[in-house]
C-alpha cells in the first residue's frame, strides 16, 4: 500500500532492505519512539523452562540503557 501511495507506515531498519526499487520515500525520525511491551503468562507456567528463557530474555533485552 505504501509503494502504490495509498498510505504510510513506521518500519525498523531492517524492513529497508525489503523495499521495492523506488516509489517509496523513506523519511528518518527527528526523535526515537518509545513502546511498551506486555507480556501476559498463567503463573503456573513460569517454572517451564521455555517460558522462563523467554521471560529473562525479555526482561534482558527491555531494561533501560
């Protein structure tokens, strides 16, 4: 949709490199967005391993710099 300019859209990067060849103006923004993340678990799923591997990651890779 925003190739054939019938709208607009906020991308990451790494979405650059799959932009068609032209037709697309890529503007960078003056100041960085912020968001929050949420993640929702029954209790009795924290002890699996695979959830708490996620959850620590997350909670890794979220902590303010």
């Amino acid at each position: 949709m925003v190739a054939a300019g019938l709208g607009i859209t906020l991308m990451s990067d790494l979405g650059r490199a799959f932009l068609p060849d032209g037709g697309v103006d890529v503007i960078d923004l003056t100041r960085p967005l912020k968001r929050q993340l949420l993640i929702a678990h029954s209790d009795a799923s924290t002890g699996r391993p695979a959830i708490k591997a996620f959850l620590e990651g997350a909670t890794r890779i979220t902590a303010p710099t």
